[in-house]
C-alpha cells in the first residue's frame, strides 16, 4: 500500500468509529446520512499528508482532519439548501430528506462537533490550529455570500471570480495543508509555503471542475454535463466568453440566463460558442498557471524533493483527473 492509499485507509477507519448518539434521531441520523454519502475525502487526506511530510505523528492529526472533512460537510449541507440542490452524489440532500429546518439544525451541530475535533491534538499546537480553522470558517461564509451576490450581478469581474473561488474552496485546502504543518511543528516560513500551495492547487482545483462540468463528463461517462449552464451559473467559463465577445456579449448573456428553452438545446448552443471562442483552451491555460505556482510553492519549502514527492504526485492526480 502507498503512503496516500495508506492515509486515505486510515481515514476511512477513524470515521468509521464515530458513534453519534441515538437521539434525537431527527439530528444525529441525518449527519450520520451526509457523512455516509461518501465522497473523495480529500480535505483530511491533505491535513495528513502534510503532517506526515514534516515529520509530525499523524496520530496527532488525525483528529482534526476529521474536524475539517465534518465541516466541509456542514458547508455542503447548508449550501444544498440555499441553492435548492435535489440531490448530492447521487442521493437525496438532507433538505430533501427531511426538510429544511432539520438540515439547517444537523448543520449547525456539525459544525459544534467539527470544532470539538480541532481541538483534539498536540497542546502546543491547539491555538494555532483552532484559530485557523476559525478563519477558515469566516472566509468560507464570505465566499458563499459572494456566490449569491453574483447571481444578482451582470458585472462580474474574472478577478472578483478568481477571489470568490479562492474563499469558497481554495482556502479550506490551504488550511487542511496549514493545520498538518503546524501540528508537525514546521517553522512559520514552511507553513506559508504549504498554505500559498494549498490556495493554488484549490483555485486550479475549482477551474477544473467548472472545465468539466461541460466538456469533461458526458464524452466519457455518459452522464449530463453541463449543469452549470442550464443553472445559469457564472463559472470562469462564462465570464471568459463576457470579456471577449463585444457587440456579441448581451446575445450570450441572454442565452445563458434563459430557462425557456429545453435543456440540451441550450447546452448546445452554448458549448458551439465556448469551442468558436477556444474557451475549453484558455481555461486549460488557466489552470496550468495556477498548478504552476503550487509546484513553485512547494520548492520554496525547506525539505527534500523526495520529502514532496507524494503530496506532488497526488494533486497531480487531481490536476489530470477527467470526471
């Protein structure tokens, strides 16, 4: 077994033995539901591979890499009832399950839970880490709040994108890479390093999906793609289209907002506009320069480039994947 098989084995045990207790049932069965849906559990595999990169004891990790895949969790719980999302992976969100204020409750009570993990580690490291991970917290919020405030907006920048991208899922993997480190007792140079990677890989991460959704998935798996067009929701994608297309840009705009339309017709439509404008191009572009500035990151750190090979071959895993 390789080392990342051997941390992703370990995680699945810890999880494994969480017990929640019995009652009430109508808050512990659905965080009991969310944390069986699966998933890549990538937010703890990040917080023990770093540890176990500085050196640290990944014993002292465990804990609150379990902590941050539970908030993770929470987040997508709420998110699931403010974008009215049907189902996760597969399965009926627990909103849809049960209702809304049951899910907002079962949040909540993750999130409770999620710190109470944090705090289970080293004592030298138990600031650190609770104050990162409490403005982890913060900044996920404000991404989620730039993501709605967007909806209402016509004049998106790349940039206020990129920035909303960054706090909504780059910072949470920076953080998961951070907390390792500092469990590990890495110097306050290396965790910078370890955290800037982290934020790179995440924005990469995140223009990767917003690729695949519409040409990554379907040609390959034979599921629908292009769930963020029929959304209307403005991806990288669409604002790369904005900021080119001139006298052509409110016919895009129109076409992209519109709901009257049949599904595949105006996934259709858009993707002949994103291939005539090499959009799948530049957004690949994209993420290679982001992925590029990780790699950068990780070299500044003080170990052997034998000490890195693992965690580099495992984000670029992540950075090849197609579904």
């Amino acid at each position: 077994m390789n080392p990342i098989q051997d941390l992703q084995q370990r995680i699945d045990d810890a999880f494994g033995r969480i017990q929640f207790p019995a009652h009430p049932a109508d808050l512990y069965d659905p965080i009991t539901y969310t944390l069986g849906l699966g998933g890549k559990r990538l937010r703890p595999l990040l917080v023990l591979s770093s540890c176990q990169m500085f050196g640290g004891d990944t014993s002292d990790a465990i804990n609150p890499a379990i902590g941050i895949e539970l908030f993770h969790n929470f987040t997508l719980l709420h998110d699931d009832i403010m974008d009215e999302a049907p189902l996760r992976r597969g399965k009926e969100t627990v909103y849809k399950k049960w209702n809304s204020n049951v899910a907002i409750l079962a949040g909540d009570t993750m999130f409770a839970i999620a710190n109470k993990f944090m705090l289970r580690t080293r004592s030298q490291a138990i600031s650190q880490v609770v104050e990162l991970f409490n403005q982890t917290a913060i900044e996920v919020c404000e991404g989620q709040q730039y993501d709605m405030d967007y909806e209402k907006r016509q004049d998106i920048t790349i940039a206020e994108y990129i920035e909303m991208i960054r706090l909504k899922t780059a910072v949470l993997l920076a953080a998961s890479l951070k907390t390792g480190a500092i469990i590990a007792g890495a110097g306050a140079a290396d965790c910078d390093y370890i955290y800037q990677f982290g934020i790179n890989i995440g924005l990469a991460f995140q223009l990767k999906d917003d690729l695949l959704d519409v040409f990554g998935i379907q040609e390959k798996f034979g599921k629908v793609s292009g769930g963020d067009i029929i959304a209307g929701k403005k991806t990288y994608l669409y604002l790369k289209v904005l900021e080119s297309a001139g006298q052509h840009g409110e016919y895009f705009r129109k076409l992209y907002a519109s709901h009257d339309m049949e599904s595949s017709e105006k996934v259709t439509k858009v993707k002949e506009i994103f291939n005539q404008m090499n959009i799948e191009q530049h957004t690949r572009k994209l993420i290679d320069e982001y992925y590029q500035k990780a790699l950068n990151e990780l070299s500044c750190i003080s170990l052997s480039s034998e000490a890195t090979d693992s965690l580099k071959e495992y984000t670029e895993g992540l950075m090849e994947r197609e579904n």
